[in-house]
C-alpha cells in the first residue's frame, strides 16, 4: 500500500510502532486499522535517499493491507486488454467495515 | 525506488517497456538509466486501489536502482540512534556519474 504521513503521523508512527498515516481526503490522522481492526505493527521504517520517502516494514494484522479485502492494494495488473486482477483475496469488505469505502 | 511520472512519461514507459519517470525538480522526463546506463526493462505494471499509484516490477541493469549506488534507495534503517545503513552498495557512483548528484 501507499499512503501519506505528515510530521504528526510520523511522529505517532515511531513512538506507538503501530502505522499511522495521514488521510488527505479526510484532513486528518488514519490509524491504520482503526475500523477494520486491521493494524500494522511496524518492523522497521527505511528512508530513501533523498529523504522524503518513507518504506514501512509491518506485520499487517487480518493479512490484507488493502480496503478491497485484497493482501495488497496493487492486485490489478495492467495488460494489452486492460487490468487483469492478480490479487490474493482475503476478506469481504461488507463484512469488516460497517460503511462502504470507495 | 519512488519516483514520479506523468502521462507522457506513463504513455512511453508501456509503449517501450522501458521505465520513464518525471523529474519535477528538472521539469522533465527522466528516462531511467539515461545517464548511468541503468536502464529498468519493465517486467509488469501494477495499479493500486484507487488508482493513483502505480507498482513497477522490473529488471533493474546494473543491480542498483539508486544513484547512490545501493541496490535500493531504502539504504538506510532508522534506530533509536539515529539512521544505519542497512543497503547493499553495488556500484562506486563517482566511476557511473560524471557529475555528483545531490
């Protein structure tokens, strides 16, 4: 999954160890798994070399990072005829979240 | 690596196979490997949920995405202590690139 963290998420992210995002749709802090239940413990956090990209190492509770029910949230794969979905499956999105997501 | 691309960048990366980015410090494409010769032959292209970010998988010639000469621009791990680099140094990038890059 990718995502976006401001200081504030940072912040939380390193001194909880659980991933904290920052929802710019929303405005404001996305804990993740907070109505999923799906958490991420954070295993180690890498920086890029410029400085202003962060990679998250997590154990994702539920085994699925993405809101689709799918392992990860790149699960379509881009072919001559369109995407082909290559992705693990492994919730029901109606069953874990009480709302849809888009 | 994390990069940025645009849809002209996006149009040549499929048409081509090869990857293109966007520079937007330099205002242009950025054909991966231009100067290096470190050219990513592109092995498959992923989209994520909502259809904003895009996973390349990719063969990556001369074993170093990074201009830093690491295997991957993630190099460094944050402790406690500050950052450790945890990276694989595969190339001297003073011997790749003419000019220093930041």
């Amino acid at each position: 999954m990718m995502a976006w963290m401001n200081a504030e998420a940072f912040a939380e992210t390193r001194a909880t160890g659980r991933a904290v995002y920052y929802s710019r749709s929303r405005g404001k802090l996305w804990r993740k798994g907070e109505e999923s239940g799906h958490t991420q413990d954070v295993l180690a956090i890498l920086v890029d070399c410029d400085g202003d990209t962060i990679l998250l190492k997590v154990k994702q509770h539920g085994d699925a990072a993405c809101h689709t029910g799918h392992r990860s949230c790149f699960f379509r794969q881009l072919s001559d005829t369109g995407p082909i979905n290559v992705g693990v499956k492994v919730f029901d999105p109606q069953a874990v979240y009480k709302q849809p997501h888009p």
